[in-house]
C-alpha cells in the first residue's frame, strides 16, 4: 500500500484550445437536438408507456417515430437521426423495445465532463453514425476506418486547413502498411498509383513520418458488416478517393471536422478530443507499473497494490491501449476466476470504461459469482450514489459478497482488515451473521471463518467463528 509513484506533469492542451466550459458549451450546441428527442422519449417513452423499438435492435419504431415528430414538430426522418445521435452519445439506452434516459441526460445542463464524454462517445462512433458505400466490401472500409486515426493525428498536429489530397497519400500509407503487417500487398502497385521509374517516389523517411503524427488518435469503432451487394469492390481494387470522401463526411456529420473545397480541418472540439486521445496513449506508455502489455488479470494483480487514484489511472491508461469491446471481455473473464480481490478490481476497472460495458455486465446477473458486483455497477451506472447502491442487493447476495471480500482480504490484506470487515456485514448481531454466512453456501466460507477465528482478539467470538467453521466442513 506504500507504493510510490512518481508523478507525471498534468498535461496542457495546445495552445489556442477553448476552455473546458466552453468546449462543453460547443457540445451541448451540437447535441441541443440529439438531447431534445432523448428528454422527449424519457418523457413519453418511461415505464408503462409505448414500446420504442418494433425489432429489439434499438430501431425506432414507425409509430414512435411519428409520435416523436408531431410533437416535437420534425419529420420522422429527422426524428431517426436525432435518435441515433442520442443513442450513439449515450443519452438514450435501448434494452430490447424499451428506451430510457442514459446517465448523461440526466447529468447534461450541470455537468460539463459528462456532455464532453458523450461527444466524445459520439465521435468514437464516427463510422456508425454516416451510412458506409454499400459498394465495397467490409474489408476495405474497415482498413479505412483503421486508418483514420492517423490521418486525425495528421491533422491535430497540422492545426489548420490540409488538402484532402495529402491526407488521401497519408491514407494510402497507412492501408498499405496495414496489408504488409497481413502479408497481403501484391508486388506489383495497381495500374492507377504506379509511378514511372523517373517519377518521384514516396516520401519515406524519417521526417515524413513525424509529420504523419502518431497513429493513435480517435478510436474508431469498425461499421457493423451487412450484407454486401454481389459485386461488391473487393479490398484490394478499392479506391480509396470515395472511402476517404465518407470518412470525412462521417467525421463532419458528428462535428469533429469542417470539409469541403477539397480541405478538411479538425474543429476545437475535434482537436481537443484527438488530443485526449493522444495523451491516454501517453499515459499508458508511462503506466506505474507498467502493466499496458498485460493481459487483464496481469493488469489487475499489478495494481492491486496501489492506492485507488493510482489505480484507476493505470486501468485508464490499460484500457486506452485497446478496443473497448475486448477490454470489457477480458475483464469480466478475469472476474470469473478464483481470486475474489481481481474480481472486486475488474469492477472497479470496469467502471472506469463506464456506459460500453453496460450490456456486457448485464450478461452476468444469472451468474450467482458476478451477480452482487453487476448489481452494484448498475445501480451506480444508473446514478445511485456508491454510499446506497448496496440496497440493491438481496440479504443473501449482500451476505455473499461479503463472505468474497472476506476472501480477497484474508488472501491479500492483513489480520486487522478482516477483523475491521466485521464492521460492514449487514447483520446486527455476529451469531446472525454467522448463521446466514453458513447458508449462503459460498465456497471459500470454510477458509474465511478460520481465518476470521485467528485473527480476532476476542477468544469468546473466535470461538463461535470457529465452530461455525466446523459446522460448515462437516457439511452442518
């Protein structure tokens, strides 16, 4: 617990980047019509009203839409829009044909942090949020969208106007190293980018690459793949004019960009979040422990021993060095092993990732293991203060996790934290807690009353402790 850590430097943004209450201010400005349908449907669309959706997959359904347009005064089309906005922000949660009200809706007009986390959230989703060529195969738009982020990076360092013509060179690099890294680039370069032999080659020096910027950027998330007309372009043959054109129109349509007369320049609210995507990098290279190659259970086991600050900035920074999607899974498959200290800390790092990982931790609440801690997580993910969230458990599922913090402390801590962990049972009396401790059936109950029994002072109370822990042994 006396880890030391030294301590890096709060960054500064670069120079000229509007204050945080003013980005927040662009944000809400941006978002003013995505948040109007997202306070309509917590109003019309709450408990006991009309379903949202007609097919479970978040789809606004043609009656709702309707609905939403007359009373707002919008076209049904624009209704949609708005709606997929809200949704892709986080201001709206779809589970099934029911909508409600994310957290950050709640939390908009007082809380500038949560209206820049949803932009952000939102323009992390720039590649769902603009309908992708339906000519080209899957393959070649994801390379682009796997691309992209160093064409931003470009453009953050650039800090002004850059013709689309160098960002399509910077794209063409980058597609290209991607197909070397797969061992998938044909020798012979296709007809349309071929060079004659006294043609000046490819800028391919140090230099070029340090104006290219660092690739990280914003995190794209990859189009959901449908179905492809037959003839589709394959990824090989694909030009890459028109997939540039979409990506940049993708990335205008969401704010972080102005395109048009054959520029593209990054607005505040664009630069600004490519450079906090920059610096999570940068965190991460300097974690404490070192920990950004680790698989998650690695991860956890190596922050167990720093304080909670500490360790939440080394989750941060582990989880900007991935997808969140696999960072979620890996995570919660930690949580499913045998040591219940990684399982109280993957919560904790899965609330640093915050709303992505919602539908995933819902996928564990019939797992009895997991279930205590999802509760938890939901309750606070859906606003109740960390002080009240246990009320949502069951007498049983509080009795459980307590007997699974008992375990990680007698593991981990030291004697007088599990005398201390006493304190937190929700039983009045120590035989009441005994009594519903041997009927939760918890599989390291035996272990932790013995270890309870040696460590309290109390020989009367350790007595009982271990008597219970007989009883238990012998199956009683």
């Amino acid at each position: 617990m006396n880890q030391r850590r030294s301590r890096r430097p709060a960054p500064r943004p670069p120079e000229g980047t509007p204050a945080p209450a003013e980005l927040a201010r662009m944000a809400r400005s941006g978002l003013a019509a995505a948040a109007r349908v997202a306070r309509w449907a917590d109003a019309a669309l709450g408990p006991g009203g009309d379903s949202a959706t007609a097919d479970g997959k978040a789809t606004l359904s043609d009656a709702t839409a309707e609905r939403a347009a007359r009373a707002l005064d919008l076209t049904p089309a624009q209704v949609r829009a708005d709606w997929d906005t809200a949704r892709l922000a986080g201001l709206i949660e779809v589970h099934g044909d029911s909508a409600r009200p994310g957290w950050r809706l709640r939390a908009w007009d007082r809380d500038d942090s949560a209206v820049l986390r949803g932009w952000v959230a939102l323009c992390d989703a720039w590649s769902l949020a603009h309908p992708e060529p339906e000519e080209y195969e899957a393959a070649a738009v994801a390379e682009v969208v796997t691309a992209m982020p160093q064409v931003l990076s470009f453009l953050q360092l650039s800090a002004g106007p850059v013709p689309v013509s160098q960002l399509l060179d910077l794209l063409q690099q980058r597609v290209t190293e991607l197909r070397t890294e797969r061992c998938e680039v044909d020798y012979a370069p296709p007809p349309e980018v071929s060079r004659s032999s006294d043609a000046p080659g490819p800028d391919t020096s140090g230099a070029a690459r340090a104006r290219s910027g660092p690739e990280p950027g914003l995190r794209p998330r990859v189009p959901l793949q449908r179905p492809r007309p037959a003839l589709a372009v394959p990824a090989a043959d694909a030009p890459l004019e028109p997939l540039l054109d979409w990506a940049l129109r993708a990335l205008a349509s969401v704010g972080a960009l102005t395109y048009g007369d054959g520029q593209a320049t990054l607005t505040p609210l664009g630069s600004w979040a490519v450079w906090v995507k920059l610096e999570q990098i940068c965190v991460a290279a300097q974690s404490p422990a070192g920990n950004i190659e680790q698989g998650a259970e690695d991860m956890l086991r190596g922050c167990a021993q720093l304080r909670p600050n500490a360790a939440r900035a080394e989750y941060r920074a582990w989880l900007a060095a991935r997808p969140v999607g696999s960072a979620v899974t890996e995570l919660i498959d930690a949580a499913r092993g045998e040591d219940a200290l990684l399982r109280g800390l993957a919560f904790e790092a899965l609330r640093v990732v915050g709303a992505p990982a919602e539908p995933e931790v819902r996928t564990v609440l019939d797992e009895p293991t997991l279930r205590p801690y999802a509760l938890l997580w939901l309750a606070e993910h859906d606003g109740a203060d960390p002080e009240d969230a246990h009320e949502v458990l069951t007498r049983e599922e509080a009795t459980w996790l307590w007997v699974d913090t008992a375990a990680a402390v007698a593991d981990h801590g030291e004697a007088p934290l599990l005398v201390r962990h006493l304190e937190s049972a929700v039983q009045p009396t120590v035989p009441a807690l005994l009594t519903e401790v041997r009927a939760v059936g918890h599989p390291r109950t035996v272990q932790v009353l013995v270890a309870l029994a040696a460590a309290h002072p109390d020989p009367a109370l350790a007595k009982a402790v271990r008597r219970a822990a007989f009883q238990v042994h012998r199956g009683g």
